[in-house]
C-alpha cells in the first residue's frame, strides 16, 4: 500500500476528478491477477467475458516490461509531434517511455475506459515520474461519452496518435462502441475525418443544445443542403402541442424521395428486410402530412422544451438508432412526429454498413441495444404512453 498511498496524494494534486474517481472504484479481484515478475516488475493477467466468450489477456510482457515499452515508445513516437495522444495507460511503463522521448514544450494525452486497470498500477506500481510531469495530461474515465469527447477534440492530421495494443482488449464491455473505433483505427491505421467526426456525435447534439437559447432545436448533419428557408412552415407544425418533433421531405443529390420516415423496427421487420421480403417504404412518403413512427436523424427540429423534456439524445448509441430510441422516448412521452413534404432537404448518404463489415458492426450492436432499451418495450412492445396513463 505503500506506492498507493504516495501515489494517491500526488494525484490529488495532479487530477483531483481523477483521484475521486480512484478512490471510489472497487477493483473486482475475479478479474484480474497481479504477476511479479522475476526481475521485480509486474504485469497483470485480465480475464474479461462478454457473455459469448472467455478471454484472457496479459497487459505487458511476461518476460521484461520495460524492455517492451522501450521499443513501443519508440516505434510508436519516434517521430513525435507538439501533441501526442495514446491510448492505454496499462501499468505505464510505456507511458513514461513516451515521456523520455518529448521535448519539453511537447504535451502527451493518455486516454483509457478501464479506471480498475489504473488503479492497479496506483497500487503496485512507482507512478512518480508520470504524476509530477507537466507535460502529460490523463483522461482516465469509465465514461465512453467523456473519452469520445475528448478524443475528438484531439484528433487531427497534425497530432500523433498510438494505440497501446491490449488496452483494446480490456475495455469494459458496457464500452463496446468506442472499442470498435479503436479497433478499425488500429486495422486502417489513419485518420479519416468522417472516423474524427463521429466521435461523439450525439454528445454534441446535447452539449450544443444545452447553449441553445431559443424556442426551437434543430438537429442537422453536415451533409445536408438546403435550398430554401424550411423552417416556417416547420414551426407551424408545432401549433399543436402533441407534436414532439417534425422533419421535411429528404431528397437524394439525385432529387430522389429518401425514406427518413418510417415504422420502428421490429425481429420480424428487419428479418423480412434481410430476405428482400420488405416493401421498400413503410410510408406514402410525399403526398401529404403524416405521423410516422420516427424521422431520420440527419434532420429533425424541435421544441426546445420538449428536446429538454426526454433528455435529448441518448449518448450510448453510435452512428445508428439514435434518432429511433429519441422517437420512442417521444411516443412513450404522448408526443407526435410529423413528416412534413410540402418543404424538403438533399441529403448526401453514405450506407456505409451496406460496404463496411465495421460499420456493419455498429449498426447491429445499435440494434441490439434499440430491442433490449427500454424505449423500444414501452413505446414499440407495449404501445405505452405516459402522457395518456396520467391523464
């Protein structure tokens, strides 16, 4: 306890969020095994499950530690830049290799989801030379949303960024959006802006609207244009004060209907749409105001109370079914989506998960999290709404 205790009261100084968050944490022992290693370092066998399998995985070498964050270092950030971004602290050895290798006015920011992971390193492991270094900054949280954030922020063609291989796989499960960000950045090895972008997509819908002063929200993706004023007539919509959200016809580059209003998913609907069994618009999309089920994301206006009223976006979903749950979340609360088609807006679509399997991973995993919400249960399953229960 020794290191722990001298580690803690310099972190308290360094990051006292961080040092909270330390203090609050239970490491579960099931999970992870401490090896002292002949040469008195250390590595840390991590047994992670994710309900289909069993893996175990060993943070650093079994063999020389140091030897191995050595060559890391410099493979890594030999050609280093003012900011240099890695993720994964494991126990640090890396981390204060990467140290050795900056200038003096360079700046290195260590992200990480598993705090249990570095509370173990607080605890066996001497973190002086990293806790007094100025030119290092932690962003250790267990909150995807937080890490999503802040890595946005920081990635650009102009920084240096690494990942440490095995802190992929010891990211908490409950994570599992952002592990597979970094998991098709570590396979392309690049640094698209679309991938920089996305990076906590929803977060900033939030934060912006938390800015947001006026009666009205609206949600707008920069890939759609615009070429006439739609918003008068979509306020009109609001008249009513069941309407929750309202969304204009969506036209292709090609000036081709897109379908941003449909039914919400269901096994059976999504099993049909597999095997081509689907009619391919759940709507007469075009030829009249309606209420559909949910409007796609890419263009939505609200009352900025009603928007405040559900919470706005629910953070945990990535790329895909956002805007589904946040229209569940709004029938559930007694309110309509209006599609609107006497207004429109071109958008560029990029189907991506129709050509990438990554994406294609995301979009499942959004599904799944969609059917197991409990949105989908009480707007979708039991066609509940609160709003009408009281009254």
């Amino acid at each position: 306890m020794q290191n722990y205790n001298k580690n803690l009261k310099l972190l308290r100084e360094f990051d006292e969020e961080l040092y909270d968050n330390v203090v609050n944490t239970d490491i579960d022992k099931k999970k992870y095994d401490i090896v002292k290693l002949d040469n008195d370092l250390y590595t840390v066998k991590i047994h992670m499950d994710d309900g289909i399998k069993q893996t175990t995985t060993l943070l650093h070498s079994k063999y020389n530690p140091k030897k191995e964050a050595e060559r890391f270092a410099y493979n890594q950030f030999k050609d280093k830049q003012k900011i240099n971004i890695i993720y994964g602290f494991g126990l640090g050895y890396h981390v204060e290799e990467i140290l050795k290798l900056l200038d003096e006015d360079d700046m290195l920011y260590v992200f990480d989801l598993n705090i249990e992971v570095f509370k173990i390193a607080m605890e066996i492991m001497d973190l002086y030379e990293i806790l007094t270094d100025k030119r290092i900054k932690l962003v250790i949280s267990s909150s995807e949303q937080k890490i999503a954030k802040c890595l946005g922020e920081f990635l650009n063609k102009e920084n240096k960024f690494a990942i440490y291989n095995p802190a992929i796989k010891v990211i908490p499960i409950e994570c599992e959006n952002l592990k597979f960000i970094l998991e098709d950045w570590n396979i392309k090895r690049s640094l698209s802006d679309k991938w920089v972008e996305e990076m906590g997509r929803n977060y900033e819908n939030n934060k912006a609207f938390n800015h947001a002063k006026g009666k009205f929200f609206c949600v707008l993706n920069p890939d759609v244009r615009l070429n006439a004023n739609p918003f008068p007539a979509l306020i009109n919509c609001f008249e009513s004060k069941t309407v929750g959200v309202a969304a204009p016809l969506i036209k292709d580059e090609n000036g081709k209907i897109a379908e941003n209003a449909r039914k919400f998913p269901t096994p059976l609907i999504l099993f049909k749409k597999l095997l081509h069994l689907k009619k391919k618009y759940d709507y007469s999309i075009g030829l009249d105001i309606f209420s559909p089920d949910w409007v796609g994301g890419m263009f939505m206006l609200f009352p900025s109370k009603v928007f405040k009223e559900i919470s706005g976006f629910d953070e945990k979903y990535f790329l895909y079914y956002e805007d589904v749950d946040l229209c569940a979340r709004l029938k559930f609360y007694g309110y309509k989506i209006i599609h609107y088609p006497f207004v429109s807006a071109i958008h560029k679509a990029h189907y991506d998960s129709h050509r990438n399997i990554r994406y294609l991973s995301w979009h499942i995993f959004s599904i799944i999290r969609f059917f197991s919400s409990r949105a989908y249960i009480n707007a979708v399953i039991k066609k509940y709404s609160y709003i009408r229960k009281q009254s």
